[in-house]
C-alpha cells in the first residue's frame, strides 16, 4: 500500500544548485566523465529501478523475512528479491563507483550515494545485500594484493559473487578487542579460521553461488586487545590464486536472527570450522582495513536513515493531503468536504515539516559529505585531499548519527499522522519505523558515533575537520554578510557556529582533566553538532536556491522549510548544550548498587 | 527471557511516602477501609499476579497473537491469556475499585493503577482486556439507568462479562462528528444498532461468553455533528430487561488487524445488522457519557507508558551490569574481568537514568493524578472534591501524553543499551518498543491530547486546573524556602513555575487574536508541562525521601536521580519555549501544494 516516488527534483537540486558537483568532477582526475548529463541520466534511471523493480517488493519481502532450512543450511530470501539482484547487476548498477580496472564505472561515490538513497527508500532490507558487498569491495581495493584484486575484487564488482563483513562475536560487538576467532597458517600460504560470528548480514543467501567473508581473526602468537587482529578472505567456495572455484569451504550459516525489521535483509550466525582463508594486509593489522569497510558503511547506514525518512514523509504527506478529520482551527478551509484534509492543522504540519527539513537537509548533507569523500579519492592537489579528507572523516560520524536518529524520528512522526492506522500493518508505515530502529545500533551504535565524534575527531584529532568545516560556515556567513535576504539565517547560524567552537574548546579543557567528561558530553555533541550542521546546510540550501534558475514555488519552499528548521528544530541544541555544562557528575554519582 | 520484578519498594514509597495516601483515605467517605495494611497487602498481592501469572504469558503471546476463524466470526486469543483473565476474576482484581453495591470492592483508584501499572509492565496485550471492562464499567456506573447497572454492570464487575468501547469508523477516529452507524427505535423501547466500528479492542474473544459493546451510534432525527450522538449498550448475546440472557445478537467480528505490536490483544472490526441495544443516558447526549469512559482510559493508558518504562528499565539495567564491554575512560573498574560492565560507561548511564527518572517520577504524577480522582469522587467537601476535579482534568492530557511518548523514548533507550540484541525479538526488547507504539495513538493521539490540555483545560476553562497545581507547586517552594539541602531543586523549580504561568498567559493572548496560535503551541506546551510537572514530583520526591524513613542508599538514589533530572531532562523545557514563541506562521506558511 505504501508509496514511493524518487525525490528526483531534491535530488538535482542538492548535487546541482547547492553542491555543483559537476563543477568539481570536471576537475578532478578520473571523475570529469561525470558531467551533468551523465548524473541526470543515472538518476532517472536509478529512480525507475528503485521504483518499479525494488518497491514493490518491500513490503512482501517484510512479511514473508528470509527463511533457514536446516538441513542444507542455506537461506532463501523473500519472493523476488534474487531476481532483482539479477537486473541490478545487469542494469550495471552493483559496480557505480567501482574502479574501471576492476570493472567497475569509476563514477563519483556522490552519485553512488543518491542512487543508494533511492535503494534504501525503494527497499531497505534488499539494499543490504549491495551494500555490504560494496563494503567489502573498498577494503579489497585499498588493502587488498594484487592477486586478491584480481581473484576476489573482480567477481564482486561484476556482482557474480556478494561479500559480508564478520566482525561481531557473541561475546564482543562495539569491543572487537575481545574477539576470539582463531586464524592458523598453512603450508600453501592460506590460513585456516576457526570461529563463531554473529549478526552478519548477507552471511548466506540464494542471490549468487559464491560468498566472499571478510573475517577478523586472531593469530596463534597475536596480542592481546586489538592490535591481535587481523582480517581474511574466506569465500564460501574455496578459491585458488589463480582464481579457480573449488570446493565447499568449512563455513556454515548455523541460523537466523528473528528480528524487529529489516526481515528480508538475512543477519546470519557463521560457523568457520578450519575454513580456508587469505591474509587482507599485514599481520595484526587487520582492524584498519575493517575500519576503511566500517567508514565506507557509516555513511551507507546514515543513507538508509535518510531513505527511510523520505519515504515515510512522502506517504504521511499523501494520507494527511486525503484524509478528512476535523476543521482547520480558524475555520473550515474546505467547506465542501465533510470535514478538513489533515493538513490544514498547525500540529500535522509541524510533523510534516519536520520530515521535509531532515529529508531535504540530511540529503545536502550527506551530499556534501560524499562529495568530500570523492575530493578526498581523487584530488590532484594534496591540500585540498587533506582538507576532504579530515572533512568527510568529521561528518562520518554526523552523518551516521544524525541521519538514523533523525530517521528513527521522521518514521515515528510519519507513523502518528496516520494515527491508529499507522500501526497496522498492511498500510506499511509500521515496516518504516521497524526497519529504522536497527540503524542506530548497526556499524556502531550512536554511541559509538558520538564518541568518535568528539573522543577522536575532535580532541584526539584537534578537531581539523571541524576547525575546516567552521571555517567554511564563517566564509558562508561572511559571503551573504550583506545580504537582507538571507539574514535571517546568517545571524543565527553565525552564532551557532561561533558557540560551537566556544563549546568544543571548553568540553576539551574538562576533557583534559577527566576523561569521563568526554564520554559525559558525547551524545549531546553529536546532536549539537548535527543540528547545527543542518542548519548550514539549510542557509545554502535557500542562498542556492534564490540564485538558480528554479520555479518560484519550489524557492518559496525551501525558504519556509528552512523558516521552520531554524525556527523549530534549532533550539533544541540549547538542550543540548545545557545538558553538556551540566557535566559528568550527575552521570557518576549513582552508585551502580542504586540503580535499581 | 525479559525479566520482571514488581517495583514495591518505590510504589509504597510514591503512596506512603510522597502521596501520604492513607492519611487522604481516611477522611474520604467510602476509603477508609483502605488503611496502609490493606494498601500494602493489596500491592504484594498484586506483584505476584503480575510476575508470576501475567509476565510469563507476554512474549508467548507476541508470538503467537490472536487469530480469527472466519467461518465461526471467532477470535482465539494467545494460550494462557484466558486462563489468567479467570485468576484475575477469582482473585477479586477485576472489580478492584468498583462500588460495592455493585459487587466491587470499593478501593480507591489510586491502587488500581498502582495494580494497572504492574499488570502491563507484565503484559500490556492482556491488560487491554480489563482496562475495557473498566471503562465501560466506569461509563454505566456514572450514566446508566438503575436496570443497567443492575442488568450490565454487576456481570462486568463480576468478570463473568467484558466491555468494549464502540467509537471509531473507517473514515473517522478523532472526528467523531463524522460518524455514521445508526440507532432505530423498536417498539419495547430498545433500539436496532447498525453501521461499522474498526480498532475495537477485545471486541470479540474467548474470556468469556458476553461481552458488552457500547456503541456511539446516531438517531434517525439526530443533528449532525457530534451533537447528534447518542450511546448505546449492544450486548454479543441479547439482554432483556429482567437479566435474562437470550440469543445471539445480530453482530459480529468480520476480520481483525494486524498490527506493529500488542498482538495478544486483539483489534476488531466490529458489525452491527440491526443489532438489539439500550441506550444509556439520554438522547444526543452521547458523547459525554463516552466521554466518562475515555478518561478513564487515558489516564490508563498513561499507566500503560509507565508499565512499559519500568519493564524496559528493568531489562536494561540487568544487561547494563552483565555485558562486558570496553574500559571505563579514566581506567578499568573490573580489571580482573575481561572488560569492564556498560554500566559504567557515561551514555549508558545517561539513558539507565533517563529511564529511571521517567519510571520514577511518571510514578509519582500518576498516582497524585488519581489520587486527585479519588478525592474528586469521594471527598465530602464540595471546594476541596472540585479542586481536585480541576486537577485531574488538568493532568489527564499531560500523565496520558507525557507518559506514553516518554514510554517510547524509554522503550527506544532500553532496546538501545542492548545494542545490536536489543534487535533480536527473543530477547524481548524490541517488543517493548513495538507495543509501546499504539500508546500514543488510541484513546486520543498525542496530538489530541495537546489539544486537550491547551485548548480545553487551559484556554477555555480558564486554566483552573493549572492555577491550581502552580499554587500547589508555589506552596512547596514557599515551604522549603529555608532547606538548603533542598535549593538545588526548589530554584529551578520556582523559576520555572513562573515561567510556566507566564508563558500560559502570553500563548492566551495570541490564541485570542488567532486560533492557528494555539494549535501550534499545544504539542510543545504539553511537554513543556509535563516536564515541569515531573519537576515538581521529583523535588517532593527528595523532600518526601529525605523526611521518610528510608534507608540511606534509597534517599541518596533519589537525590541522584532529581539531580540528573533537573540537570539534563528539565532543560528540554527551553527548546519547547523557543518552539512555542516562534509562533503559528513558520507552521502555515507552507502553501499545501508546496510540501512536495
């Protein structure tokens, strides 16, 4: 019953007018085929794929979930989800941003990213499975040897074979220095890993013959904690180095998770019973090839918050515009209606226009990240590779945070619009806000996010990312510092810019005498941070749309939103930041015997 | 596998302690008899229905849900749910607080919720059944003839019969005054209910053989509107006058719904073919007597958020202690473990404490909300019984609006500190969270709760019920003016009471020029006030800490928790304020063709 149409507009909006990707790509050594033709091509097309093939299948693939058969220990996916893969493959879609050498299309990871949007809303669950193989394919590509590149890249970019990331063992999730997986060498070379793993999404499934796990693992003599970690390939059918598929490695999926949501996204317990493997990068350091995956998926999974989040407001929006309830407070507003569509009411709107500020800003925003991420890849220039670099390092974590929360956020309001209807199934709306809720909690809780946010992006890091992005925010403000049409979001953006360095160098003095402080503050500093991030995103957002060649409607309409935002959601950074003065005490001072 | 220990200590201590309950009972005509070992007596009791009958039943009956037979129009409801239904008759807790010449046992309101909390932090599902037979109960009690509640409402407080509550149509829930199931006289003076009813919980089941719909339905003559709506009793099997239970009426269950969560109650769509009914109260005078029964609901459903914020909490703080997991910042707490428990990690803290200040303090405004229904229905002082009226019509929008969306917020924490297995629906989280979604849709969504508050109790009644409570609060303040170990508290609480008044007033004036004013405040001032009402309960909390004979860890548990509370919840107050001064016109401004 649920709806989906691809926010093609937004989307040419946020990458043209706002980003001018194209400006960048033709700069940028092995982009430049990226011009404004070829993006507008790709999202035309990937918005029919997401539409017509992935859609329709989502709400199907949630009631029916991935099923295990015992016997032969293999996973069969919901009704059409294996022969979607299929086209996606075909319509050259699993390789997008892949080198070209690798068989890839070589096109810029932004690009990527607004097709992944498309995915993610179109069919969460279904997205999973390109997503992790996308994840696997970076590692390979950045710690992979050549021979691996050849053997173990080449099938996964063409699609032939999936890949998964095995990190998570019973016992440790976010504390991967605890993990046990053993990996013990062999005479050819290979490795034999021995290990249970859990909550590995795509670990088995039907959609190709071959699986492709990236493994941590530990040596006979690693150390302790993580510095003994090391990363392997471990196919599900053993491979040669000259590329020949053998026999049935000893892996196994042992079950199934039952889970909240994401039923047709597979999360598989993996049995590796001496199964043959191959050493990813050196010894020991295996936890810094995981982490090129990790990043590469944090911002995947910030994606998904976003998707979900456009696709839930695109339907509440729908049911409050039809569904008649009520007269509008000042007055019937359609007297020839037995009562008011539930948009005239001020508090519908204000759940609307929530969703509409989080789609459309976490869209620029996520955008601008990956536009980073692309700089950072390709630049000529040194500098300004660092500069992306620390950039999109910075927002990874905002990014990842912000966009689930706020995703867990816009599905619970898309979800109360329907009222009592929302929480019935067969209207979909429910699916939306289950599916959400594992996208705080996987690739790093926001936890974990905000902790990298402020513990290691900004105070490990002295805050390089932030000090660029402050700086760019200042040169904003400073640009349209003139400009009467815009200050009502300069003034107030400046402000908060100029406290957010205030607060971040106060939290790094309390940080320096008590550690706890840093984790005391966290979670509030990534909230603050993403909101005020946002609301930078929004004053361009409305300075770009002001100076394009778009309809007045569509101007009028980004200013109102960004209205709302700046009016509406801004302030909640003031609760932020008293929670964060407040400091680590009231946290501490609970004796763990008084908790309860 | 999710635990459940009834929270006692803290229930007598909210009731003896703070409440001072049985000092009030016993000057209440009627209450005497519930003296504090009959209080206490009654609560451990009910501690061991709840644990040992009701929770073992809940995720049993997740899993298993209701199912419907089609070709008998029957519902099966999850195995067990029916058996303790039985338990709860037999042990007198279905008529807990109904009159006694009806068959109840006449104790006050106030232990019934603490009962209430107790069975749906159990077992949400199966407390839905009661809570309607209780509301229709209340319904009859309040407006029915003397033949009807000698006829109805002696079997529903004998348990031998359940209620329904009849209001909701396919095309109208919150807009009654769209609804179109009709009433036609026949000759004995009952009438012919036709039409449709959607979401009606426990509508059809296997309890017991007759269950007792009161149905909104409109008279041939009636005036359009929620004017023209009068109430009906329309029993599964006819009822005649002198009690004799005759044939089958002509209604039935036609399908039932499949929802998010609550799956152990069940959601019907209900029939009515002319079917035989009574009406109850007088002609077009309908909803006021609905009316007696949704408040009862609401604040129950309130409970229902209280429930699940317990239970939730209580899972929490276990895992919190047994999962190990990274080192404490400023150095290993457990350093003869592998790693340290996620108890003592500062965000983990943060949300153990977010939910314990909601389950806590929700606590208390609850049961000094009935506490207020209580003296409003018993007292023999005609001032005192209508100031206490004005304070529960005050706090029902807030303890049913604040209750259930902190009961969310609280469910979403809890499944969060169990991270990635928070997912995983055996572990029980996660069911928490998805039965806490429906809380703040039915019985009036939060958003029609805000409405409520704002609009009725504060702007047009004048605000009595809120002068009320801010003199009580003023009085507090006035009376611990000279504690300093109390000031902490009683600073913040004062300035925001002002603020509270003066807000009021400022929101008033604009509502007077513009209507669209006080829609667009209503969400926000009713967690503004919320908020400041829980303020208020955990600074008497601490005093009523401190002054009682509580051992020293409770009292400085609580310090603790007020601490935090006003610390890094209070604040939330700020962001709702600069919500609500930012006015209707960042809300209108949008025209509707422009949300997208």
């Amino acid at each position: 019953m649920s709806r989906y149409t691809a926010p093609l507009a937004d989307l040419r909006f946020v990458l043209h007018d706002v980003l001018e990707v194209t400006t960048t790509y033709a700069r940028l050594p092995g982009c430049a085929e990226a011009t404004r033709d070829v993006v507008d091509a790709v999202l035309e097309e990937a918005a029919k794929f997401a539409e017509q093939v992935l859609a329709p299948l989502n709400q199907g693939g949630d009631a029916e979930g991935c099923s295990y058969d015992k016997a032969t220990q293999s996973v069969r996916t919901p009704k059409g989800f294996k022969e979607a893969f299929a086209k996606y493959v075909d319509g050259g879609w699993i390789g997008l941003t892949a080198a070209p050498e690798f068989g890839g299309q070589g096109l810029p990871e932004t690009l990527g990213a607004a097709l992944k949007e498309m995915v993610d809303s179109a069919n969460l669950s279904w997205g999973n499975y390109p997503m992790l193989s996308h994840g696997a394919s970076s590692a390979l590509e950045h710690h992979g040897e050549d021979w691996q590149r050849e053997v173990f890249l080449k099938p996964l970019v063409a699609g032939a074979w999936t890949g998964t990331m095995c990190l998570t063992e019973p016992h440790c999730g976010t504390d991967l220095g605890l993990l046990k997986t053993r990996a013990e060498p062999a005479a050819d070379g290979s490795w034999r890993i021995s290990g249970t793993k859990i909550f590995i999404t795509a670990g088995e499934h039907d959609f190709v013959d071959n699986i492709l796990h990236l493994v941590l693992a530990r040596l006979p003599d690693a150390p302790a904690g993580v510095k003994g970690i090391s990363l392997f390939l471990v196919p599900k059918f053993k491979v040669a180095r000259d590329g020949t598929v053998g026999e049935r490695n000893s892996l196994a999926c042992g079950s199934i998770e039952h889970k909240m949501g994401i039923h047709g996204s597979v999360t598989c317990v993996m049995n590796f019973d001496g199964a043959e493997g191959w050493m990813v990068g050196q010894p020991n350091k295996g936890l810094a090839a995981m982490f090129t995956m990790m990043n590469t998926a944090r911002l995947a999974v910030g994606l998904q918050g976003l998707g979900l989040t456009e696709r839930a407001y695109q339907n509440a929006l729908a049911y409050a515009r039809e569904r008649l309830q009520m007269r509008s407070l000042s007055g019937p507003k359609f007297p020839e209606k037995p009562a008011d569509p539930l948009i005239v009411h001020p508090d519908v709107r204000r759940m609307l226009l929530t969703q509409k500020a989080f789609a459309e800003g976490g869209r620029a925003l996520a955008l601008y990240a990956y536009l980073q991420e692309d700089i950072a890849r390709h630049s000529a220039d040194p500098a300004e590779r660092e500069r992306a670099e620390a950039l999109v390092s910075f927002l990874t974590p905002i990014v990842k945070g912000l966009l689930t929360e706020t995703g867990i956020e816009c599905t619970y309001h898309a979800l109360q619009v329907f009222g009592g209807h929302g929480y019935i199934v067969e209207n979909g709306m429910e699916q939306f806000a289950r599916d959400a809720r594992i996208t705080t909690l996987y690739e790093g809780t926001t936890q974990i996010q905000a902790i990298d946010l402020l513990g290691r992006k900004v105070m490990q890091l002295q805050g390089v990312g932030l000090k660029h992005f402050l700086a760019e925010i200042g040169a904003f403000c400073a640009r349209h510092a003139g400009d009467a049409t815009l200050a009502e979001f300069i003034a107030p953006l400046g402000a908060a810019a100029k406290e957010w360095g205030e607060l971040t160098l106060d939290l790094g003095k309390r940080a320096a005498a008590n550690p706890e402080e840093m984790g005391a503050a966290a979670y509030d500093y990534l909230f603050y941070s993403g909101y005020i991030a946002l609301a930078y995103l929004w004053a361009r957002s409305v300075a770009a749309a002001d100076a394009s060649t778009q309809s007045a409607g569509f101007k009028a309409a980004k200013r109102a939103t960004a209205r709302f935002y700046y009016a509406r959601i801004l302030p909640r950074t003031q609760a932020h930041v008293a929670a964060m003065r407040s400091g680590a005490a009231n946290l501490l001072e609970l004796e763990e015997g008084q908790f309860g």
